[in-house]
C-alpha cells in the first residue's frame, strides 16, 4: 500500500467495469432485502461514495464490523448507480476491514451533533461533513494566498516565533522563559501555588533577555522589505489576551504582505485584489464545500461572495465614517466620535446597513493607531487601512509605514516606549529608507468570512483559547 491510491473524489470519474478498491471511513451502512448500502469518505471531497455489497458477498461476521466510523477498504467494480444524485457506485466483491468502530461507543454517532460538542472531540470531528469542508476549505486558502503572491514576484519569507522584541504592542504576549521549574509548583503559605525560579536575573533566561511568542511579523518583515521589495509571511502569531470572544484566537495564523515603493493607495488596491482573488479561488475549486455552508450554515454566502468578487469595495476615511454613525440614528452600545476606536457594532453597521459589502477604512487617528504608521500632514491622522467585512468586521489591518526618521522616533517617545530596542528598525529609516506599506490578513478571519462559521474555534483545527489548549 502506498499513497498512491484513488481518492474517493476520482472514483466517481471512472467508467463503469473498472475494477477498482474504495479506500475510507463508513458513514453510514443501511441494509435493504439482504443488500448492503455503505457511504463512504476520504476527505477528499464534501461527497460519500456508495459501495453497494449484494446479499451473501461479505460474511455475516465481516459485514457486522462495517459500522459507523469502521475504517474499510472495499475491492470491487465500478457500476452505473440507480440511485439519484450519482452516476456510479462500487459493486463490492471484498473488503478489508482495518479498524472497526464499536457502535455503542463511538462518539461521532449521533446524528447532528452540537458544534459545542464536537470541539471536545476534535480529534474526530474531521470525518464529519462540516470539519471535512471546513479543513479543505482552509488547505486551498492557503495554496490559493502563496499562488496570489507568487504571481506578483512576491517573497515568501519566515520571520520568527520566538521574538524578543515587544513588536508594536499590537496585542497581550506570551513570554517564552526557562526560568521557571515547571514541573515543580510549591504550595506557597498562603494556599496559592507557585513555580521554583531557577533565576530572578533575565539575564540569566535562556535567550539572555525577556522573551517572547511573536504577536506579529511585521517590523522583521519590514527589514526584509526593504531589501527585497515585496515579501510576504504566512505564519503562527500569538495573543494572550485573555478575552473569549467568537473572533478572537490565542493561536492564529497571519499573512502579512510588505511592499517597498507602496503608500496606502497601492497597499488597499492590493488588500482588495487578495480579497478578490482569493475568494474567487474557492468558489472556482470549492463549490462543494461552498454549497454546503451555504445550504446548512449561512444563507446567501454563495451570493455574498460572488457580490464580493465581482463589486469595488467602499473606501472611506475614518472621519467620513464617524460622521455617517453619528448620523445613522441608531443607538450603539458604545458611544461613537471622533478619536474613539471602532467597535464591531459600529463597524457591523456599516459594512452591513450602510454600504453592503466590505468597506476599507482609512486615516485613523494616530491616538488610536500603532507609531510605525505614516503621519499625515494635518498632524492628527495617520495612513492606517482597516478592511472591515460584513458579518465579521476587521479581517485586515494595515498601513503605509513612517519612513521619516524623525517623525518615526517623535511617534515612538510619543508612544511612551523606549528608542533603544527599536535600533533596528530605526536603521532602515537611517539607511535607505524608502516609502513603504503592507497589512495583516488574520487567516481564520478569512475562513469565517468564506465558511459563514460563526465561531472562530471552528476555522482551526484545534483552537488555543484561555483555558484551553487540549489536543
Ligand atoms: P481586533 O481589533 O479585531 O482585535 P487587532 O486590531 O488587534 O484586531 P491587528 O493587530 O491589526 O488586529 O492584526 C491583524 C489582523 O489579525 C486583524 O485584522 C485580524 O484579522 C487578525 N487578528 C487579530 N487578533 C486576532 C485574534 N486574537 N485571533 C484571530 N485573528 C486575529
Ligand atoms: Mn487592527
């Protein structure tokens, strides 16, 4: 046996009389006048594949572990179907039953189970329907983002996890330390547990300094950037903010596009053009998959994305924004005006209401944005981009970056954080500066916004969110 075998998404391609085997898991089996009815599953596509086995083919013994989950392979000849929906099944002649599923005990028995429920048992949950589509969906994304870059002569390029710089205080870090014995926690007198420190001195830390898992690429991507003109990361990021809310990962996958000789105009037409693409990407490979979310999960999302594809995005600035919320009459949770930041019901509102389809925002007040972004000459603004899209608001953020070395150090004091980390990324202003801008797509956003799944938890295989790290 090899990997080499047909995939149940080929074996409805072949001609009746060819002789073949059907790898897979049983969804289910029903049994009619003596004649048994399998759907079968690889994967490899969103449909079963019927293996019919007529009456006394299989033995009784045999027949009675192709159950519900059994894992099978069926040797046989392909046959035009009767049944509808499919132009052939396997007329089965043998089968090699190589893991039988215990019917009484097998979790993923029960029919429509919670999506609550079948995230304690993810390890399983990839032999359903919605999993299957959800995880394909997620693997043609991805080759879909390197084939859109590669195509512009993009870098791929891989900045690190492990980072001991604070990035941009973009968001809660974990820190990375071997100073702790973690296998020794002491109960300490007051009743509370604590960890043995091996040392109080940093310095004294496995990296020699206070570490940390990278919340974002972006500032070493930066460096690439100017260097190599267009690059792009597609990696793991990590926020330990402690909020459980539907749209937020503490382990997320972030793909982050930097271009030399770009200001925010290039950088939003590219934004968009991804977008575009992209999701034109799986609805040309993924139909199946699409119908499914768009039958069982989100009504209307085949409509909404062809819309997407095919309609130019809205392009407002902040200011424009806060003064269509002021004046929508409706009555937010949080109060709007000039200088707070979004909140999804306000960005909800007008991507959904208001416009209709996604909206990219642009010059944000600098108060509320991160210092590496180009300041405006009005003093008050800088060149910030947010793509905001209905049903899930922020999927992208982004900005041309200050390439002014004075302006950039004036942010960054301004900011109340230290010059000197910032060494680096302050040499790139000092030598060969150039203009610059890029953004960073949250990839799990992107799979809610496609799937119409409503929890971000069901986007990734195994989610990482406060209190859980199971699997
Ligand atoms: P938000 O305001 O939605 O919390 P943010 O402004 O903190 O996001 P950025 O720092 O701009 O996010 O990160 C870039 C992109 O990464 C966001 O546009 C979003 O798509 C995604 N993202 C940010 N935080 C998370 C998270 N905790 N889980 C999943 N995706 C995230
Ligand atoms: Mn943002």
């Amino acid at each position: 046996m090899d990997y080499r075998r047909t995939y149940v998404r080929d074996l409805f391609n072949l001609a009746p009389g060819t002789e073949t085997s059907a790898f897979g898991w049983v969804k289910t089996r029903r049994d009619s006048k003596g004649v048994s009815f399998v759907q079968l599953s690889d994967g490899s596509c969103f449909r079963d594949f019927q293996v019919v086995i007529a009456a006394g083919t299989i033995s009784e013994d045999v027949l009675k572990l192709i159950t519900t989950g059994a894992c099978v392979r069926f040797d046989g000849v392909v046959v035009e179907s009767p049944a509808a929906g499919q132009a052939v099944e396997l007329s089965a002649s043998g089968v090699e039953v190589f893991g039988g599923a215990d019917a009484a005990n097998y979790p993923l028995q029960k029919k429509g189970a919670t999506l609550e429920y079948l995230r304690e048992i993810a390890h399983l949950r990839a032999r359903g329907n919605t999993f299957g589509a959800v995880f394909r969906m997620r693997a043609q994304a991805a080759q879909a983002i390197h084939q859109f870059f590669a195509k512009r002569g993009f870098h791929y390029i891989q900045t690190p996890i492990i980072t001991a710089s604070d990035a941009e205080g973009a968001g809660a870090m974990f820190q990375v330390t071997t100073a702790l014995e973690v296998n020794a926690p002491l109960e300490a007198p007051d009743g509370q547990f604590a960890y043995r420190l091996r040392s109080a001195n940093p310095e004294h830390d496995f990296f020699g300094k206070p570490s940390y898992l990278t919340v974002s690429g972006q500032l070493e991507a930066e460096t690439i950037a100017l260097g190599m003109t267009n690059v792009y990361t597609f990696g793991p990021t990590f926020r330990a903010e402690n909020s459980s809310t539907s749209r937020h990962l503490a382990e997320f996958w972030m793909v982050e596009p930097e271009m030399a000789f770009c200001d925010l105009e290039g950088n939003m037409n590219l934004a968009e053009e991804f977008l575009k693409e992209v999701i034109g990407n799986l609805l040309d490979f993924c139909g199946d998959d699409l119908s499914f979310f768009n039958q069982r999960i989100e009504p209307h999302l085949l409509e909404t994305l062809e819309h997407v594809v095919t309609s130019p995005f809205e392009r407002l600035t902040y200011t424009e924004a806060v003064t269509m919320l002021e004046q929508s009459g409706e009555n937010f949770e949080f109060p709007v005006g000039w200088g707070t930041d979004l909140q999804s019901e306000h960005e909800r509102w007008l991507t959904e209401v208001k416009v209709g389809r996604p909206v990219i925002l642009t010059d944000y007040p600098k108060e509320i944005k991160a210092f590496y972004m180009r300041q405006n000459e009005d003093g008050k603004t800088v060149r910030a981009m947010d793509v905001l899209a209905p049903r899930i608001g922020e999927i992208i953020g982004g900005s041309q970056r200050e390439e002014r070395l004075d302006v950039l150090e004036a942010r960054i004091k301004e900011s109340g954080l230290p010059l000197e980390p910032y060494w680096w990324y302050l040499d790139l202003r000092r030598f060969g500066s150039a203009p610059h801008a890029g953004f960073g797509l949250g990839f799990e956003r992107l799979l809610m916004y496609v799937t119409g799944m409503k929890n971000i938890r069901d986007v990734i295989p195994y989610h990482r969110t406060p209190g859980n790290a199971d699997f």
